[in-house]
C-alpha cells in the first residue's frame, strides 16, 4: 500500500478508471450535469444517468462494460443534500462520482471480485477495517462477501439502505454497500449505517434488475446489469488520512481562497464555526460546475436552484464579514481543480464568463439583501414591540411575494434577532396564492 502522502485525488480518480480498463472496461468522458433530454431529473446526480436508456434496453452501446469519473449535484429533487452541506463531513452538493458499470455483462460475483480487488489491493485499506451491507433478502451477495470478509461484517439492510433507485421512476434494483471503519478516534458507531462519520460507505454496488414506473409498478429489466458509485472525496480524504473531505486537495486551495478574501483563519477538522468556510467552497465548486456547464441563475427549475446555492453561498459569506461581490474570487481555483479532467484547454474565455455570472448574481442579491434586512429588521422591531415571538406568515409571505426576499433569509435575518418565522402560516398564504392564480388563469 502506498503511504497517505502519496495519494492525490487525482491519483485516486485515475487508478479506478485505470483499473477498469485494465477489466475490459470502456472508459466513458463524464457526462453534462444537465441531463441530456430527462425531463425526470434535475441534474445529474449520478454515473448511471448517462445510461439510463441502454440498462433500460432502449439503447444499444460498442461496450458492455464501462467506467467512468462523473459529475453529479444533488440539490433539489430525489437526492437532495444541500441543508447537510457545511455540519457533515461527507455531504456536498457537487461531487464526483466514481462508477463501473455492466450493460447485461458481468452481475453481482464479477462487481464483488472488483471492487474488493481494487479497494484492498489498488487502494490498499485493511480489510480488517471493512463492512459489506447487503438487501434484506440478498443472499447471493451476502455469501459472495462471505469469501472475503467474516460473515460478522455483512450485514442486511432494507429498502431505506440498500435498495437503490435514480428517481421516482426508472432503472432501479437492490444494493450492496462497502462500509469503511476509520477507528475509534473518530466519533460514531463501529458499525455500518448507524450515527456519526466513524464508520463510512464508500462504494455502492446497485444491482439494476427493474423499472421502476409512475405507479410503483416494477418491470424487471431486460438483462440484469450494474451500477455502480464510489464518491471520489471520501476516498481521498480516507487515503490521504483525513476524516473529512474539506480537508483534501479537492477542497484546500478553496478553502485558502475564503481565507484571503476574508482574512480569516479556517482551523481544520469540523468545528462547526468554521460551518461558512464549508458551505461556500462547497457551494462555489457546484455553482461554477453548473454555470460550465451552461446553467444560469433564474427564478425557476434549475436556474432556480443554481441561484438558491449561490445566495446561501453569499449568507454564509456574511458571517465572515464578505459582503462585496468576491466569491466570485473562487471560480479560478475551481477551474484549476479540475484542470485536465473536466476541463481541457483553452477554457479561458468559459472561466471569464463564468466568473462574470457569479459576480453580477452576488452583486443584485446584496441589493436583495440590504433592502430585505431593512425590511425584515422594521417587521421585526415592530413584532417585538407588540411582544410577538415570531413574525406572521401573512408579514412573510409580503416579503416573499412583493419584495422578491427569499424564505431562506428572512428566516435566518429572524433567527439571527432570536425572533421565530411562522412557516406553516407562510405556507398556506403561498398555497392560497397560488389557488388564487389558478382561479385566475381560467378567465
Ligand atoms: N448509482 C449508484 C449510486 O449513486 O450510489
């Protein structure tokens, strides 16, 4: 095995693609993190999408068995990981997602043998420090893991665990988990699935035997096949000896950036002070993965969410005193991260444009901003003046529906003032609003 220091992200990337080429593998480009025509889903929120249709057997490819290094999100939609970003040490909204994949090829004994062989050997963790999980019923898989781990450390999950699906419809089918244990000096259970970072699965082995369709109904697939995703940050920050991802080379030149432009010291770990340090390298990395990729910041569907990562991006620079537009500062370091990998050269011109977008976004959400924290400050002053603990759903809904101020910030303009938001209120204001326009639209 080679030592922590040696492993890069890029190392880690480049020996499972190179592994599976080595196993007959095509290695496949990543795909957009928009879907190409899936009016299903969002983003791209994992290896398999681009090849929705051929597990489907709508699709016929030159290869039965690839690999790939893909970008994904997951903010908004069926996997959704935005409120964790920040207070975990594994949540992001973009990350890379390492998969191989069996178009009717090799099934569960082949996707065990390689993933076993590589995270051992290639990889080189201690098998004494993993944990196989396998779906309730999925005898096969248990034993195929009983060749090579003691029948102790695999454990059976359900449906919430180890039955994997793309969204409500689609390519779905039980799942196998390879769980790591990083040992007692992290905080957490010893075993898979349970509370805190201690014990972390790297590598999911979906097992795609079924469509799903609207109603539930469960077709099985032409051919079973695999699916399969390894999230690259956690197995850098696990070989380079980090317990947590933020720590990696993925993220430091980031998180060295936020330093500069704010003049504060990030300590390292996950002290939950340092929580804007995270969410906003996190949430730059997304942002500007989504704008390359041609998404740009709107009131609705995507754009909608490009532009909620943002903003909570520039709240959470508020707290470190960033107010002018300068998040805009970590678009270049998230080019050079990906340098060579997602982007080739020359991508001057996208970096510019990219930066600009980040810029005159941060620029009219700090006008949003001062007007809202005027606004929301006086709705305040005034709630406090009648002794009222929290501001009124038809007070929030105002700010929301006439001023253009965001849910996400008057809560937290509130919360910061120890005043509560009345959501449930806030919620059927919208709810009657929108009936109303539906009235409306019938005239
Ligand atoms: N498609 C496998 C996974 O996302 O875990």
């Amino acid at each position: 095995m080679t030592t922590p220091s040696d492993w890069t992200s890029r190392k880690v990337r480049e020996t499972f693609l190179s592994y599976f080429e080595e196993k007959g593998h095509r290695r496949v480009a990543s795909s957009s993190l928009v879907p190409a025509e899936d009016p299903t889903l969002l983003f791209t929120n994992a290896g398999m999408n681009q090849f929705k249709d051929v597990f489907l057997g709508r699709e016929t490819r030159p290869y039965v068995r690839a690999a790939s290094a893909q970008k994904c999100v997951r903010a908004g939609g069926k996997h959704n990981d935005l409120d964790n970003v920040g207070y975990t040490a594994r949540h992001h909204t973009f990350f890379e997602m390492l998969g191989n994949f069996s178009f009717g090829d090799y099934f569960k004994e082949e996707a065990i043998a390689f993933a076993w062989e590589l995270v051992t050997d290639r990889y080189g963790f201690d098998p004494k420090r993993l944990w196989a999980t396998v779906y309730t019923d999925d005898d096969e898989a248990a034993k195929l893991w009983e060749r090579y781990l003691p029948a102790a450390r695999v454990l059976r999950f359900g449906e919430k665990d180890n039955f994997w699906s793309m969204g409500d419809t689609g390519p779905c089918g039980p799942c196998s988990e390879l769980h790591v244990d990083q040992g007692p000096h992290v905080p957490g259970d010893a075993t898979p699935n349970g509370r805190g970072d201690r014990v972390m699965e790297i590598w999911n082995l979906v097992f795609m035997q079924y469509e799903r369709d609207a109603e539930g109904k469960m077709t099985p697939l032409p051919k079973p096949s695999v699916d399969t995703g390894a999230g690259l940050e956690r197995i850098t920050a696990l070989l380079t000896g980090k317990n947590n991802n933020f720590d990696t080379d993925l993220f430091t030149p980031l998180i060295h950036k936020i330093e500069a432009i704010s003049g504060k010291t990030y300590r390292g770990g996950m002290a939950e002070e340092d929580a804007p340090f995270r969410v906003i390298a996190d949430h730059l990395r997304a942002a500007t993965m989504l704008m390359a990729d041609g998404v740009m910041p709107a009131n609705t569907g995507r754009g909608y969410v490009l532009r909620r990562i943002l903003r909570r991006a520039a709240r959470y620079g508020r707290r470190l005193g960033i107010e002018g537009p300068e998040l805009c500062g970590l678009v270049e370091p998230v080019f050079s991260v990906f340098e060579g990998v997602y982007f080739g050269d020359p991508h001057r011109t996208l970096k510019n444009e990219v930066w600009e977008l980040v810029r005159s976004e941060e620029r009219s959400f700090a006008k949003t901003m001062s007007a809202g924290a005027d606004r929301v400050g006086e709705a305040i002053t005034e709630a406090r003046r009648k002794e009222e603990t929290s501001l009124t759903g038809k007070t929030v809904f105002r700010f929301y529906d006439t001023y253009g101020i965001p849910l996400e910030l008057i809560e937290e303009l509130a919360q910061d003032e120890g005043m509560a938001v009345d959501r449930a209120g806030f919620e059927k204001e919208l709810e009657e609003a929108r009936e109303r326009s539906k009235g409306a639209s019938k005239f």
